[in-house]
C-alpha cells in the first residue's frame, strides 16, 4: 500500500504538465498566432468597473478574459499549467514578475513539493513554486518553503523577496486607454534576494525533477548528480516586458558533497543507481550577469489533412534563450573560475502541421577544475545514445534537432492534435583546454568525424510523453530506447 501511494503521488504532477494548450479562436475573437495577442477592443481603466479582467499571470493567455463582480484577486487552480495562477479582478496596473515557465534553470529550481533521488530518497516539502504576489500592484514578491528528506535525514529551506519599482509614469497609463498600457505592464526594475540550504543540481537542463523521480523510482535511473548548496544570492533585475529579463547576481554559497543514501529503486532488476560523485568543496563567491527571454507558445489552428478531412493541430512557437557570464574570482571565495553559457532554443512551424525545433547549448569554464562547474555530454537531453555523462571536459557545443510531422495530417487514422512524428539529431562535440585559453580554444576540431552525431526516429507529444530509438553513429552500437516523460527542450 505504502508502495502504490507513493507511486500515484510521483505520477501526479506528470498528468499536469503533459500538455499545454491556447483555446482556437473563434470568429468573434481573431488570434495573431505569431504575437499571442487578441484584437480586442480594450477599454480604460477608469471604465473597467464593468468590464472583464485581464489573466495576467500566463503568458499564453495573456488576453483572455473572464466575468466577475468581484473586485478582488482570486486564485485558480490550472493543470494544464501545473498549479495556481491569480485570477485578476481589479482594475489597477501590475509591475512584472519574474518570467513564467521559462525553460532554462540560470541558478538552481523552483521548490520542490515532492521528489526522489539517490542522495534525498523521498522527498516531501511545502513550498511555492514561484513568487506569491503582495501589494495593490503586485510590488512585492514572497517565496519559499521547506521540506525533508527521508533518506539523509535532513531538512531544507528556501526563502525569498523582491521589491519591484515601475519605470513608468503610473498615472499617464491609468489615463491610457490604447491596448499597449491596458494588457502590457511597465517595465519593472526589481530588488530582491534569497536564503536558502538545498540539495541543488546542475543538471537540471538534462531532465526536469519529476521526471527524474520516476525513472530513479521505477527503472533506477538517475540521470542528475548532486550536491549541498547553503548560502544567500542577491539581485538586481530589469524586466522590459513580460518574457525578458537582465539581471545582475551576487551569489556566495558553501558547496558540499552529498554522499549516496539510495542504492535501489522499487522496481529495475538488479540495476544499481549510478554513485553520486564528489564535487570541489568550499565557499564560492560569484557575480553574475544574465540575459533571459521566454516566448514558447502552443499554437492551435484548424486545418484539412491530406485526404481532405478537418483537424486540428497543435505546434509550439516562439523562442527561449539564457544567456550568462558567472565571474568568479572574487574576494573571500575559495576558488577562482569563469563560466559562460548560451541555450538558445527556436520553435518554428514551417508549415502545417510540420515542425523544425532546434535547441543550441555552448559551455565553458576557465580557471579551476570545479566538477560542479564542468560540462558533460551523454544521456537525455544531451547526446541520447551515449551513455549519460559519459564525456567531460570545460567546452561543450551541443545541438540538438526535431523534425516533427502531425500524425493527424498524415492519416486519418489519428485524430490527436499534438501527436507527432519524430526525427531526431543530435550532434555535439566537448574538449578540454587549458586554465588561460581563451573559451573557443580546445574543441579540438578535425573535420567531421570528430563530431558525436546520434539519430533516432520516435512519437512524441507536443508537451508530453516521448517514445522512440535513438544510434550512436561514430561506433557500432545498438540502439538506445528513448522514454521520456518531456521534450528534450
């Protein structure tokens, strides 16, 4: 019994992000897919006594409007986005948040309610999953939380703020009434800083948390390594609209190896779980500079398929990029090291119903060898045949491709709007160079061989579940199964 419930509740939150969806238009309302804005005729906001209120909280819905007679927020329970958004009701103007749903991890995750892994084992927490907004227009931010792990008995905590200041003359936009002040909020400049004592990971980017969790709980697969991160990190950030953000980051940390508590899953034979490496210990003063930019929608259109018949479909759209120098010669830190990471990921429908996806990842480190700051290629969400971070080195330049095809377009068998055909590429290609080599040096590229080229061939949902082969092409090898439970990117 103690078995299945902890399974279901694994499970539970995989059903709430498997898929993402924006509501087809209809005549009365037209939908500029490219933007993800309604053409609507908006009013003042001195008129907006009686009119409905603006969900501003999800950028996929930025426009779309429900009726109330309430004049407060509420909160609303969405599973398709995972969790609560605020329903908003009042007519006032809101600053800007941090960005919603991005799909990089700059520094370290969002809290984590429920987890499982080798070092944690079970993992239970209370916590917010981002910043509860305070304030008659949002101007303060709150998060945080705290939870166990029953594995080495250890507690963590998190806990946060920000101040938000508008740049923008609040009274000119209340008297406003053109679309651009009444949906877009004004650009925010935000104060703010966090405590926390986590179990923290730099492997988020290779398979988000959840996911994780079942493949340790039930193929004993743990495709992240770990390590204690205490300390404090404070911020400045400017946010000129809602899906981008620069900030500047202080960080001073204490990084502490966690050795293994979890050798088995519950289910996966006589598989073992990976050991759990030991990292460079020491307190780490960093500065670090970040450009962030999240415009990743799912766009919905009817179309006719081959044979003539009406579907629907589903594509995502847009762009997501993190850019990011981490400075870390700094006083009173025990190492001295930089850091540079650009993941640029386009989404573009080339035509109905097919797709070509692209994600771009280059990394290096310069300075000291830190394990936690090294870069590695193999396993998912990298090179997928390859065994998972099986190369190593301070350069990594990965690209990973999707080519997509609508099943719904290609046969009338399937009536599904988000499943798809999928080709996969992944090339990638990682070096060591020396302390003082500048961070282009020590690829070591010598034509095309020197490349790592995996290909594979698989379904796959829009936002969801994966299933497909993936070969190694530079050695002869069988294929590997691909069964995730989230897109590579």
């Amino acid at each position: 019994m103690k078995t299945f419930v902890t399974v279901c509740l694994l499970l539970l939150p995989i059903a709430s992000q498997s898929r993402e969806r924006t509501s087809i238009p209809n005549s009365s309302s037209l939908l500029n897919h490219e933007t993800g804005i309604q053409s609507l005729s908006i009013p003042s906001l001195n008129d907006w006594s009686d009119t409905p209120s603006v969900l501003t909280h999800s950028p996929d819905s930025i426009a779309n409007f429900s009726s109330s007679d309430s004049e407060k927020d509420s909160l609303v329970l969405d599973f398709n986005h995972g969790g609560f958004y605020r329903k908003r009701h009042r007519p006032h103007v809101f600053v800007l948040s941090e960005l919603d749903r991005a799909r990089q991890v700059p520094y370290r995750e969002s809290f984590a309610m429920m987890d499982f892994n080798r070092v944690t084992g079970y993992f239970l927490g209370l916590g917010s999953p981002g910043f509860g907004d305070i304030g008659a227009h949002d101007e303060i931010g709150t998060t945080g939380g705290f939870g166990y792990g029953f594995a080495d008995k250890r507690w963590e905590y998190r806990l946060g703020a920000e101040f938000r200041l508008p740049l923008s003359n609040l009274s000119k936009i209340e008297h406003d009434s053109g679309y651009r002040h009444n949906i877009y909020s004004p650009h925010t400049l935000a104060i703010g800083g966090e405590f926390h004592n986590i179990t923290s990971t730099d492997d988020a980017w290779r398979a988000g948390r959840i996911e994780n969790a079942a493949d340790a709980f039930f193929a004993r697969e743990d495709f992240r390594d770990y390590f204690k991160l205490a300390g404090w990190d404070g911020y400045l950030a400017y946010r000129p609209s809602r899906n981008y953000e620069m900030r500047l980051d202080w960080r001073s940390d204490h990084y502490q190896s966690l050795s293994q508590e979890v050798f088995y899953g519950r289910w996966g034979g006589n598989k073992v779980l990976p050991p759990n490496p030991p990292i460079s210990e020491g307190h780490m003063n960093s500065l670090v500079f970040s450009s962030q930019h999240e415009s990743v929608h799912t766009r919905s259109r009817e179309t006719p398929n081959l044979f003539g018949d009406s579907i629907s479909i589903e594509q995502l759209a847009g762009m997501s990029s993190l850019f990011q120098i981490e400075l870390g010669h700094m006083p009173g830190s025990d190492f001295g090291f930089n850091r540079y990471v650009f993941d640029s990921r386009k989404f573009s429908p080339i035509a109905h119903g097919i797709s070509f996806d692209t994600r771009l990842l280059f990394e290096a480190t310069t300075g000291d060898t830190l394990y936690q700051k090294w870069e590695f290629l193999g396993g998912p969400g990298s090179l997928p045949a390859n065994y998972r971070k099986s190369l190593y080195g301070n350069r990594m330049l990965l690209l990973n491709t999707e080519l997509r095809f609508s099943l719904a377009m290609l046969s009338g068998v399937f009536h599904s709007p988000d499943i798809n055909l999928v080709v996969y590429n992944d090339l990638g290609k990682i070096g060591t160079a020396a302390q003082d080599e500048g961070i282009f040096k020590g690829f070591g590229f010598s034509g095309p061989s020197s490349i790592l080229y995996n290909v594979g061939v698989g379904i796959g949902w829009t936002n969801g579940i994966q299933v497909g082969a993936t070969w190694p092409t530079n050695v002869k090898d069988d294929p590997r199964v691909i069964f995730r439970l989230q897109r590579a990117f």
